[in-house]
C-alpha cells in the first residue's frame, strides 16, 4: 500500500506542476505594446501594432540602419513572437540647387562696377548686350565705350544715350 500511495503522490506532484507550468501566464498584448512603446522612443516616425504576439511596424525612417535598429529593439521585448516591419525608407530631399548663374550675371556685375564712375549713366544686361542710357559728354563717353568694349559683350546699345 505504500508502494501505491509513494507511487500515487508523485503522480499528483508530477501533475500538479505540469498545470503550473501550463499555467505560467503569457504576455498579453497590451504588455507587449506598452513595451515595444518603451522601445522605440528613440525612431520617431515609426508605430507598433501588437496582436496574439505578432509586432507590426509602420511609418517611415530616413536610412535602412534606422529601419533594422527598430526591428531589433522591438525584438528584445519578452513575449515578442515575431516582427512584420513595414517600416519604410524615404531619403531627405536633395539640397535645393544653388540659383542658376548665367553669363548675363557676371557680365551685369562688371558693367555695375565701370559705370559707377559715370554719374547720370544706367546700363542694363540682357543676352549679353549692354544698353546704355542717360547723358554724358562725348570725352566722358569715348571713356565708357572703350571700358565696356573690354568686357567683349555682343554689343553695346548706346542708343538711348544722349551725348553732349
């Protein structure tokens, strides 16, 4: 009889632990979320959804280092079963390109800088021709020509000048 009730009690203890082992409570999702949460506070951009242990990820980083570093983070939660990342990766815009310089610019720079020393002249670029406008003396306009005939633009339209 004690053979049978050695034999008896261990059978209830061998039983009784495999229900507390079966009945070790499992992560529930809600736990997992808060925790995976937790874990990407440092990838703005990116959200978790959790269902039966499964993390979904979503949203967009800037480089595929980003991407993977979420990935593992949010593997290292407990109760994690697998990760479906989604996450996508969307590069910073190109720089804006720097304004379009045009012969005309440089072209327009100098001549501002030679009529400068010629009060009651303007002048005006466009396609690489210098017109000229206002009044001037005629020695004071022979000065001009030959300063702006050394920029070698396609030509300078004095035709609006008036020389004394």
């Amino acid at each position: 009889m004690t053979m049978k009730l050695k034999h008896l009690t261990t059978v209830i203890l061998s039983v009784g632990l495999m229900f507390m082992i079966s009945c070790k409570s499992k992560p529930k999702d809600a736990d997992i979320q808060a925790a995976v949460i937790t874990a990407l506070q440092s990838s703005p951009g990116i959200t978790a959804d959790v269902k039966d242990g499964v993390v979904t990820l979503s949203g967009s980083v800037a480089s595929q280092a980003d991407k993977d570093a979420a990935e593992a983070a949010v593997k290292l939660n407990q109760g994690v079963k697998s990760v479906v990342n989604n996450v996508t990766v969307t590069p910073p815009p190109p720089p804006p390109a720097a304004p379009e310089v045009t012969a005309d610019d440089s072209l327009k720079t100098a001549v501002a800088g030679i009529v400068k020393d010629f009060p009651g002249i303007q002048a005006d670029v466009k396609d690489g021709v210098i017109t000229i406008t206002g009044e001037q003396k005629a020695d004071r306009w022979k000065k001009l020509k030959m300063a702006l005939d050394a920029l070698k633009p396609k030509k300078v339209d004095a035709s609006g000048l008036k020389v004394k």
